[in-house]
C-alpha cells in the first residue's frame, strides 16, 4: 500500500504541508483559485494533521504511519479507529475524545481536533475532496512523498 | 475446531480478530450474560451526559457478529467449565463444548460491607450499561448524590451526571482523589478544576454507618443523599478458572500467550493478572487496550501464531469536563518536573530508561513516551534533554527517523 515517506534531508521547515492538510479539510478545499488557502487560514490557528519537527536545521514532517499492527486501532476504548484498506480511520461520530489513540501512537500523529472534544489523524485525504494526500501535492521539495516502500 | 469465548467486551472482541487473521472457517462462540451487542463499557459515563448513545457506543458494528461468523449466546450466564468433557455449562442448563477457550469474565463492583447499607432505598454501582441505565433512571435535578470512591470510576461517572442533579458529593479514604494513576501535585490540580464544575469532596473520610438517606461519616460528618453510588474498586471474576483447577493469584495467572494453567483454556482482559515491564511485577492492569491485545494474543495463538504479550504497562487516558490527563508506568525514580499553572508534567527515570510518566492539560503527543517506555529504549540511545522538554521524534537518531518515518526497514 501506498505510504507517505519523509526525506528530512529536503525539508526546509516551510510547514506549507501543515497548511495544505489544514486546507484539504476545509470547505473551500478543491478549490483552485491559488488565494482560496490563504483565504480560508489567513490569520487563523490551524490544526494539521501533519506537524513539522524542527530542531537545529533539521526539520521534517509526521503525520499517521498507518501502522500494519496499529496500537491506537487495538487501544481505541469506543471502537472509533479501524483499518480500511490499509487506511487507519476515525469515526469522529463514534469518537468521546478520551485520547487513549493519542497514549497509544508512537509517533505522536494523532492529535485533538478544533473542538478539542474528538481525536483526529491523517486519513490520507481519502475521505476529502482531494482523494491523495494534499501535504504530499503541496510539498515543493519532495519532502514527503506518497509511495510503495 | 470449536472456539468459545467467555465473555463479550474488549478481549473477546480482541481474541475474534486474531482468530479470524487466522482461521477464516472454525466456529466461534461467544457467551455473555449481558443481553447487549458488544458495546463500550467505558462509555458509559458518555452516554449520561450525552456524548454518545447506545448505537454510537457499540465498539463493533451491528454485522460484527455476522461478519465474523460468530455465534453469540446472549444473556446466558457461564457457571462451569467442565475441563474433562471440555464443555462450558449454561445457567440453562445447557453446555457449549470447546475444543480452545477464551476466559474474558472480566470484573465486578466490590461493594465492602458497609452497616446499614440495606437501609439505603436508590444505591447502585457504576460499571455496566444497565448499571448505567438504572442510575439515570433515578436521576432528577433536585437529586443529592454521594459517590463512594474518588477514582476512575467513582469520578467519571460524576462528570456524567453532574449536569443532571442537584448536587454531588464525592468521598474517598485516600486523602486524594485518582491516586492510582496520579502524584499528589496531579491530584491536587484535577481536585481543583472537578471542584469548579461544582463537585464537592470529603477525602481521607468514608462512610461509617448508613441509615437509610444519611451517611455517617467515621470524621463525624453526616451527609444526606438521595442516590448512593459505590464505586470503591473492582474485583476480577475467576471463579471459573478457580473452580476448574487453574492457577489464580489476585487474578487468573496466564502466560505470555494468555494460556491458564489448563490445557486448551485461555485468558485475557480485567479477570487476570498481566506481566507489567516498569516493575516486573504481576499485576492485574484492568485496562481496556490491555484487554484487547491480551485477546488477541491469545485468539492468534489459539490458531497457531505465537506472537507474545510481553509489553504491557499501566497506561491512562482520561479526563474530567475537558480537562485531559495521560499517565503511564510507575513512578519509582528520578522524577522530573514541568509545571506552568494549567499544564503538569512529570517524567520518571530509572536505570537508563524512562519508567512512567504524568501529562495533565497539555497531553500532546505523549505516545512517544509511551513507547519509551513500552520499548525500553535505553535513553542514552536518544537525545533525552530534547524528548524531555517535549515528546519529539527528532530525539532519535537519524537512522531511526529514517526507519520511523523513511521506511528503511
């Protein structure tokens, strides 16, 4: 299946990744008009799926690995987290926001949504209009990339 | 092969879905004497106050008996295993053979003797739907409650029903409330925010004598209440696994592949003791994602893959009228503080390896000292100073970050 890969030594921390997942799952998204992003997140707080680490020049991208053996599916108290084709999915309906995903995910890519009363996660924008991963589209530098390994 | 499972919740649920990785075929048989579909039973306290609701808080979908060709025996209760014959007994009368058993009986309310506790007209536990169910039913907004119990369970079910009640009071014997899973700093802070929602507590204190609308307290106290709700523990059901011969210690003994010491009968979820790494102790850790994956290991070795439990830890998630708080391992070490008035967090260290830690408020991330922990990974392999001031993968080094996040395998 198809994952989105990091390649750190790419990445120059511009969090446009941050600001395309932010986007994707907007209203406006799909839209092509090039202001419609800056239009929807100007001046707002946005809450990506995908977050850039940066430390001392380095700096890159994580967002849900869509673990094979994945521990926030097995730990999940409300049955929200599956695996759809290969696709870790939450169901914000059935979501309390207990975050026991957010105990559980080794790599710290899942997070609280706006709200901050459900956990959300990268679903690899197969449940919004874009249907592949907007962060991966957006990357100028081929950072993240979206491949077979 | 004849695959049964005693019992309907997270590690039944965890034992299908590694026997069906496997054995697309076999039967499999669950048994439970609750009548429901498989649900959440730490949602419960969600359903009072509206979060969720009884379709919602299904931890499986309506077909999930059907898909996975399970055949379910709702509202029958389990009263023997017959380990010769290799049947599992029915209230009914009737019997189930097995030819590999799952034990996933779970626990139940401990209800301490208390004088006078039958004089007290609504008094209820907080651990089932129908528990649930029943204390909404009494419920109005004039009503005083008392909770007896300042832990998970006596708390959340506080957070369910405060906005539906008169007033509440919760007492506890410990001068503390969660003191399983929190330090005192911890304590103090939750104690704070749960009091300005309106709930009052009376700790180090507990309950005397009851006459039936009135507690007395052994401080000298008198509360009067409307609803009683005791919430003072659990304790595991193993009697099955007991009275059929097996090993039990506080909790049913299994082994890496949650095998009892009976042949072809296996155990998982709150009724047994797990193997917890951060103490090397055996210990019963009555946790949900626990019990899943102690189903699993044993659904999966049921069906010939031999894929062993052997990190299990203490961990929670939780939080009370939105305030959130994750904890997890022990906290036996080198404690490290970062407070700043909302947010808490303590990390504990000991023998190169991070043992336990505490998040409250800010809770950001925290799987990845869950992982140092679960994994042992010896801390003078990562940039400690980094990862302490926030969970961070740049900790790693970057042959790791290329295998974490690379796919470098």
């Amino acid at each position: 299946m198809k994952r989105i890969f990091v390649n750190e030594e790419w990445c120059l921390g511009c969090h446009l990744c941050e600001y395309n997942c932010a986007f994707a799952n907007t209203v406006s998204a799909g839209k092509s008009k090039a202001n419609e992003m800056a239009k929807a997140l100007k001046g707002k707080k946005i809450f990506p799926k995908i977050q850039v680490e940066e430390n001392d020049g380095i700096y890159f991208a994580v967002s849900c690995r869509h673990c094979t053996d994945p521990l926030c599916v097995k730990g999940c108290i409300a049955g929200a987290l599956s695996v759809k084709d290969g696709v870790i999915e939450i169901d914000q309906d059935k979501c309390v926001g207990c975050y026991t995903c957010v105990l559980s995910c080794p790599y710290g890519a899942i997070m609280p949504a706006e709200d901050g009363h459900v956990a959300q996660k990268c679903e690899l924008c197969t449940r919004n209009s874009c249907g592949s991963p907007a962060c991966v589209a957006g990357c100028p530098n081929n950072a993240i990339v979206f491949e077979e390994r | 092969m004849n695959y049964v499972i005693i019992g309907n919740s997270a590690a039944a649920v965890g034992c299908i879905e590694g026997i069906r990785k496997n054995d697309k075929e076999s039967a499999i048989t669950v048994i439970s004497d609750e009548k429901h579909h498989t649900y959440s039973r730490p949602l419960i306290s969600y359903l009072l106050y509206g979060k969720t609701d009884e379709e919602r808080m299904k931890y499986r979908p309506d077909s999930f008996y059907k898909d996975n060709d399970v055949t379910p025996i709702l509202g029958k209760k389990a009263v023997k295993i017959d380990t010769k014959n290799r049947k599992v007994m029915l209230d009914d009368g009737k019997a189930v053979p097995y030819d590999k058993l799952l034990v996933a009986t779970g626990s139940r309310p401990f209800v301490p003797p208390m004088k006078g506790l039958d004089t007290v007209e609504n008094k209820f536990t907080f651990m089932t739907l129908d528990d649930a169910k029943a204390l909404d039913s009494v419920l109005t907004k004039d009503s005083r409650v008392l909770i007896v119990g300042a832990g998970l369970i006596g708390l959340k079910c506080a957070e369910g029903i405060l906005d539906k009640i008169g007033s509440l009071t919760v007492i506890d014997l410990a001068d503390r409330i969660l003191p399983s899973i929190l330090d005192e700093t911890g304590s103090e802070l939750v104690q704070k925010s749960i009091e300005e929602k309106g709930v009052e507590f009376m700790l180090g204190t507990s309950a005397a004598e009851f006459d039936g609308n009135k507690a007395k307290l052994t401080n000298g106290e008198t509360v009067e209440f409307d609803v009683l709700v005791i919430a003072v523990g659990v304790r595991p059901n193993t009697e099955l696994v007991k009275e059929a011969g097996g090993n039990v210690n506080k909790g049913i003994v299994t082994d890496r592949f949650c095998r009892t010491s009976l042949p072809g009968i296996y155990s998982a979820g709150d009724c047994t003791e797990s193997h917890d790494i951060t103490t090397d102790t055996d210990r019963i850790l009555a946790l949900l994602p626990n019990a899943y994956m102690q189903g699993e290991t044993a659904g999966l070795h049921m069906t010939g893959t031999d894929k062993p439990y052997d990190k299990a830890i203490p961990m929670n998630a939780i939080g009370f009228f939105g305030y959130h708080m994750i904890t997890a391992g022990s906290y036996d070490g080198e404690k490290t503080v970062y407070a700043d008035g909302e947010n808490y967090k303590m990390l504990v260290t000991k023998d190169n390896l991070l043992k336990g830690y505490i998040m409250i408020g800010d809770i950001s991330r925290a799987g990845i000292y869950t992982k140092l922990i679960r994994e042992q990974v010896p801390l003078d392999s990562i940039d400690f100073e980094l990862v302490k001031e926030k969970p961070q993968l740049m900790a790693f080094s970057l042959a790791d970050r290329k295998e974490q996040l690379g796919g470098v395998r």
